[in-house]
C-alpha cells in the first residue's frame, strides 16, 4: 500500500514538473519572464554593446534556430526596347501607340560610362549590363505640381510583368520626398539583392531597379548563427555615428552586390536596417560583413 502511495506521489511530482518546465518554455517563447540558463548574460552584452555603438533596438530579434541553403542566382537578361514598351503601356494604358525611341548612346556622366540612355516620350531609361536599371520621368513646366503618390507608384509597379515578384519592403522620407523601396522575393524568401526604389520627388520622379534569375536553392541546409550572435558581430564593427540612431529592421534573408558573371551563389544574411537609411548585412553561416 505505502508502495502504491509512493508511486502515485512520483508520478504527481513528475507530472507538476513537466507542466512547469513546459509553462517556462512557452513563457520564453511568448515574451514572458522566464528565461533560459544563460539568457541573462547575453542579454546584458547586447545592451553594453548597443550602448557603446550609441545604438538602441527599436525592433524584435528574431528567435528560435533557423536553417538555410545557399542560394544560385544568374544575372536577368532584357532588350532595352522591351522594357521600353513595357513602362509605356503601364504609363500610358496601351501598346497600340507605340513611343519613338531615340538611343542617345552612353551616358556623360562620371562613372556611368558603361550605360545606354534611351529617350522616350518625355521619358528616360538609363540600362547598364551589370547593374541597375533607371527610368527617370520628365514632367512638363505646366504639370510641375503633379507627384506621383505611394499608391499611384504601388500601381506602377504592378502593371510592370517582370517586377510582380517584388513586394513593398519599406519607406524612407526627407525634404526632397518619399522614397518607396521594394524588394525580391523567392519562395517566400526575401532576397535583398533585387530591389526597387521608387523616388516621389516633385517633377523629377525616377525608378531604379535591378532584378536576378533565380535558378534555385542549393541542396543542403545548414544552420544559421542566432540573431543575438550576428548582432554582437555587426556591433562589433558598427563605427556609430554622432547621432544616436536606431535598429528598425532586424530579418534574415539573401544578398549579393551586383555582378558582372553568368551564374553565382548567394548566402543567407541577417539585414540590419537603421533608421538614418543605413543597411548592413551579417553572413548568416560565418558572421561577417557582406559588402
């Protein structure tokens, strides 16, 4: 009988403790109070890092383990004449009229010397082989006032079959105007790498875009660092600036400069967004800088 007693005891005791165990987890998980062995301790690091990188965290890092796989990418090939007609139709609601096209050779300007600029209707594209493409618009003294807005920019992009792989990613603003910026996504998965910036400067405003070909993930996955390890390691090298600034964005996704090569891989990146403007990346598998 004690026996018996003694068992029913044990399996009370056990059945408490998981409960409690499983309590403190979902706890953790949630936003609670508990916290795992250790947590404290790199929690107090992040805040002295943060504090001596004059950096505050306005935003959530992302929790839990995360696996990836690299990414194979190939640079996206169009005929200027195409994305010509393209902007055309969703500028002007029809193809039928199709816009003279005068080629004014490559650009004047210092550093662009690599690109070609096209003349259309009021407009301009400025394409290059390994980087960005930028289409200016050229408003009439008479239509100075007319700005496009952020929903008339949402629209645009939409209209355009090749860019409808790009969602709204975020917005920044100064004394010229907004400055909408989309980015890439495949399978779900941010790639940073392909973007748009949609400027909604009065007169004056302009699309750049730069767009890949995805081929597809790579077979294996691997384990990414936690976001706490990459922050330690952006902060590490983070050379602050003489105001305090903030993180607004803290997302785990892919990223490459722009290449001038048929085919190449990209790793997984934690982006840590500030709210000057200013974008790092972190390689998700070895923690350093992608520049």
């Amino acid at each position: 009988m004690n026996l018996s007693r003694a068992k029913t005891v044990l399996i009370c005791t056990f059945l408490a403790l998981n409960i409690f165990l499983c309590y403190q987890l979902w706890q953790d998980q949630g936003s609670g109070k508990f916290e795992p062995f250790g947590q404290k301790e790199e929690i107090t690091k992040l805040e002295s890092a943060l504090l001596n990188a004059g950096l505050t965290l306005e935003t959530n890092l992302p929790r839990g383990t995360e696996h990836a796989a690299y990414l194979m990418v190939k640079p996206w090939t169009f005929s200027p004449r195409e994305l010509i007609f393209c902007f055309w139709e969703a500028l002007e609601g029809s193809r039928k009229t199709a816009p003279e096209i005068k080629h004014a050779g490559r650009s004047a300007e210092k550093g662009w010397e690599d690109r070609a600029v096209y003349f259309f209707g009021r407009h301009e594209l400025i394409v290059s082989r390994a980087g960005p493409a930028i289409l200016n618009f050229h408003f009439k003294e008479e239509e100075a006032k007319k700005i496009y807005t952020e929903e008339q920019a949402r629209q645009l992009v939409s209209k355009i079959f090749f860019l409808h792989d790009f969602v709204p990613d975020y917005t920044t603003s100064d004394e010229k105007g907004k400055v909408l910026y989309f980015r890439q996504e495949y399978e779900g998965c941010p790639l940073y790498a392909g973007y748009i910036s949609f400027s909604l400067f009065e007169r004056h405003p302009s699309v750049q875009f730069y767009r890949l070909e995805v081929v597809g993930f790579a077979e294996q996955k691997r384990e990414v660092i936690p976001s706490s390890m990459a922050l330690l390691r952006f902060l590490e090298r983070y050379e602050g600036s003489k105001n305090e600034e903030s993180i607004v964005d803290f997302s785990l996704g892919y990223y490459t400069r722009e290449y001038d090569a048929q085919r190449w891989e990209i790793p997984p990146v934690w982006r840590i967004r500030l709210n000057n403007g200013e974008i790092y990346y972190i390689n998700a598998f070895t923690g350093n800088p992608e520049i």
